[in-house]
C-alpha cells in the first residue's frame, strides 16, 4: 500500500514539475531564442544592405564569393542530349 502512494506521489510531482517548467521557464527560454533569432536576421539584413550600397545605381555585379573553395564539375561524360516526341498510332 505504501508503494502505490509513492507512486502517486511521485506521478503529482512530475505533473506539476511538468506544469510550472511549461508555465515560467519555457517562455522565457523561447523569448531569448526568438531574440537571438532577430538579431542575426537583422545582422544578415544590415550585411547584405552595406554590400548592396556600394555598387553603382545600373550596374551588374556577379558575386563569386560563394564560388570560392568549391570545385565546379565539369559535364562532359554525360553524353548526348536527345529530344523524343510521342507518335500516335
């Protein structure tokens, strides 16, 4: 009998541990996450903005940035490309 107070004793805790985390802790924790979320899509914004401003109003720029560090494969092998169409019969 002592074993299935325990147990239910036990069972109440983790229900109001449950409640009180979901109550006080979780949003703080989501409001410093989406904080944290802001600031880096501001810093993102703001970056791409400074590069945006330099560059002259009609002229075209190819940034190739992205490009450094990686190999671009040639597609040689792949053969030859080949057009079908569907005939009725």
């Amino acid at each position: 009998m002592l074993n299935f107070f325990r147990t239910i004793l036990i069972i109440l805790l983790v229900i109001y541990g449950l409640k009180f985390v979901a109550r006080y802790v979780l949003p703080y924790v989501l409001t410093r996450a989406v904080k944290k979320a802001q600031q880096r899509a501001q810093q993102n914004q703001n970056g791409y903005n400074s590069s945006s401003e330099e560059v002259p109003v009609g002229e075209t720029v190819i940034d190739t940035s992205s490009l450094k560090g990686k190999n671009p494969k040639k597609n040689d092998d792949l053969g030859e490309y080949v057009d079908y169409e569907e005939v009725d019969s």
